[in-house]
C-alpha cells in the first residue's frame, strides 16, 4: 500500500489522484471520508493486540469497561456490584464467576463465525 506500506490486504484499491495502489482499508477509509487513514489507526491494526494502540483511539467521556479499561464493545454489561463492563469481561464474569483475565484481552470485535 502506498500509504501504509502493508504488503496484505484481501482487496486492492487505487487511489483516485494518483492512481497509486491502496490496501482495501485505506482505500475505504479514502472513499468514505475524503483523506488518508490516520497513524493511528494503522498503527491500531498494526499492532493488534497493543494495549498503547487502543490508548492512542481513546475518546474522552466515552463508556470505560471497569475491568479491561476498553471503550469498544457491542454490548455493555453490568457486574454484580453494578461496575460497567464491556460485554466479553461481563459474559466471562457470569459463566466463570470471575474476572476475565487481561491477557486474552485484544483491541477488535470480531463478528461470529456462522458456519
């Protein structure tokens, strides 16, 4: 990608001015929004799993999970001492009966595989 430099990508895009070759997630961001994707946001994708990745997207006076400190999420959820959780730390919360370990914690929502 003449942008971010990435080498993968499931679709290529050309950029409309200079007909250099985009990843899909540049071209896309491009034709949304009329300007180059953000650092920060490659830099998100980059580094998936980065905790300073999600800190560099915070917005402030968003929704915080208690637990994970996560802004992102598609459901929010309450613990049993009423603490705003996102829905991954809620849901292992009240299967497991404990806190979700940090460590399996990562930066993206994925949509459930149906097949």
């Amino acid at each position: 990608c003449s942008h971010c430099s990435t080498a993968t990508t499931p679709l290529w895009r050309r950029d409309p001015t200079t007909q250099q070759p985009l990843c899909n997630a540049c071209g896309l961001y491009l034709q949304q929004r009329k300007k180059m994707r953000p650092a920060a946001l490659i830099a998100a994708d980059r580094q998936d799993d980065a905790p300073h990745a999600e800190i560099a997207l915070r917005t402030p006076g968003a929704p915080e999970c208690s637990h994970c400190q996560t802004q992102r999420t598609s459901v929010w959820r309450r613990s049993k001492t009423g603490a705003k959780l996102c829905n991954a730390c809620g849901v292992y919360a009240r299967l497991r009966g404990r806190d979700r370990p940090l460590s399996l914690r990562g930066n993206r929502i994925r949509p459930r595989c149906k097949h």
